[in-house]
C-alpha cells in the first residue's frame, strides 16, 4: 500500500520498515460467503457475553510489541482514528499514546500546542473497558452485529471542512473474526473514511472460538487471511495487501525485531497479520463503489 497523501488533518507516518507483503487479488466475482458462514456456536446476544470486563491482553507480549511499531510505521501521527471493537488498551507506541492523552485531557488545547492533535475515538460493548483507555477521546458503545452502521456521531464537530470531520485511519484487533455482517460495517466505515485513509485489521490465532463465526473455525490461516481481504474489496476499500507482522516462530517482517520474540516466548509466539485497505473514492482516478457484493 502506497503511504498516503497527507491531508490538512493527518501528518505521514514515519519511514515503513520492511514487511513481507503481498497484494490480494479477489478470486470470486461476488461476495463468496453466505449467511450459513457466519452463523456461530453462541448465538446469544453479545452483549451478556462481554458483560463482564476482561482486564486481559488477548495476543501475547510479543505480538503487542511488534504491532506497537507497525502501528508506529503506518498510522497518522494527527487527526482522527478508529479503534472499533475496542477494548481498555489499543496498543499504540508511545508518540501516538501520549499525544492521544494529550488530546483526550485538553480537547482544543492539544490542537494549539504544535499541531499535534490525534483524536481517538473508541467503539466497543463493554463499557468499563472503554472508560479505562486513557488514549480516548470519544467512546461509542455499539453492537456491531446489531447495527453494523456506524453512527453519523463519528464526524468531528470541531471543523467546518468536511474532509476533516471524516477518518484518517482506523484500526481493529483481533476482533474482525467476530463480526457477522462484515461488509455492512467495513462498508459504512469507507463512507466515514476521507480519501486516502486506510483500514488495518489486525490478525491473530486466538479467539473465543464461541463466539467466532463458524467458517473462520474451520479454514487454515492464508485461507482466513483471503477471507478479510474479500471483506475489504467486496465493501468498497482498495489497495488491499496481507502483511507478515510475524510468522509466530519468532521471526518478524520488520527489521529482525523477531529477536524480542525469541527471548521471551522460546521461539513459539503469537503469529500477526494485518490486513489493510484504502479508501480511493474521492482520489484522482479512483472509484471503490462498484462492485461491492451482498452478504
């Protein structure tokens, strides 16, 4: 994925370091998932099941590193980012978290100390988990696989330009396994993404396999891989691309960082992924609108 253009909102990241990557390709003409694939063991709302917060990390130390400095490399430095299903940490490097804090504490404040405004917004179901992310500014308690809509109340009311009232980037840990109807939630997200922002779902092997939707249970993990990448094409986003954050042998993509991996974990660590897109409606020559598929 090309690093995106800046806009009056979002500085760029810093330099990428290099990661195995590789550019999906869609292999269906439509969406080739039906409801049947997205049926789970629990059905139950999940909202009983995340009554209850969970204080817990669900990758392991390594992972968390690792993706603290791919976060460093690919996210905006200012503006305004996503974390939905989110949880009481977002695993942010420190740059980011401190001017999130710094954001969160003094509002307009932060905006007039260098420029260094970074809104990040929360969206998850647990309420004491949100309340416990220092890095937020805004939270949004939203059942995803109820209303996989994002709200309206995602667009900044601090700008009166609309490319500023929109998304620079948004992020999703080891959750997009659980979602139900996932093109009706990455397809509603486009539309509250400016032109040029980017989506990173983040990968894992872990998950409460209850609660994971029943096709994700059953296939290898390149196959779970091509699967986020038909939810990104199929609801509009391009520049999709599969990044080897680390292959779990405690190895990584980026600058042999795979060493930290091989002291504390013995060389069996936690594999990550990230599965990323780009909004190019509004760019010169883009269009990402026509050949989204039905669920």
């Amino acid at each position: 994925m090309a690093t995106p253009s800046p806009s009056p909102s979002s500085a760029t990241p810093t330099a990428s370091a290099t990661y195995p990557t590789y550019r999906y390709h869609p292999r269906h003409p439509s969406f080739p998932y039906t409801p049947r694939d997205f049926l789970r063991e629990d059905e139950l709302p999940d909202t009983n099941f995340y009554s209850s917060a969970r204080f817990v990390t669900h990758i392991d130390d390594n992972a968390i590193a690792l993706l603290r400095e791919y976060y460093n490399q690919n996210l905006p430095r200012t503006g305004r980012i996503l974390d939905f299903c989110s949880s009481w940490i977002s695993h942010f490097p420190k740059e980011l978290e401190k001017r999130a804090v710094q954001t969160a504490r003094g509002g307009e404040k932060a905006a007039e100390e260098g420029g260094s405004r970074l809104e990040v917004i929360g969206m998850g179901i647990n309420k004491k988990e949100l309340d416990a992310n220092p890095i937020l500014s805004r939270r949004i308690l939203q059942d995803l696989n109820v209303d996989p809509t994002l709200p309206a109340s995602l667009s900044s009311s601090d700008s009166s330009s609309p490319s500023q009232q929109l998304l620079d980037a948004s992020t999703c840990v080891v959750s997009i396994d659980y979602l139900t109807h996932p093109l009706e939630v990455l397809s509603s997200l486009r539309t509250r993404t400016r032109p040029g922002g980017t989506v990173h779902l983040i990968i894992s092997n872990r998950c409460f396999p209850t609660k994971a939707v029943g096709r994700w249970l059953r296939i290898g993990e390149q196959e779970k891989l091509q699967m986020v990448g038909d939810y990104l094409w199929w609801s509009g986003w391009r520049d999709v691309e599969v990044v080897t954050v680390c292959d779990g042998k405690g190895t990584a993509g980026g600058d042999g960082a795979g060493w930290f991996g091989m002291i504390i974990g013995g060389g069996g660590v936690d594999p990550l992924w990230v599965v990323r897109g780009r909004n190019v409606d509004g760019e010169e020559g883009g269009s990402g609108g026509g050949e989204k598929g039905e669920l």
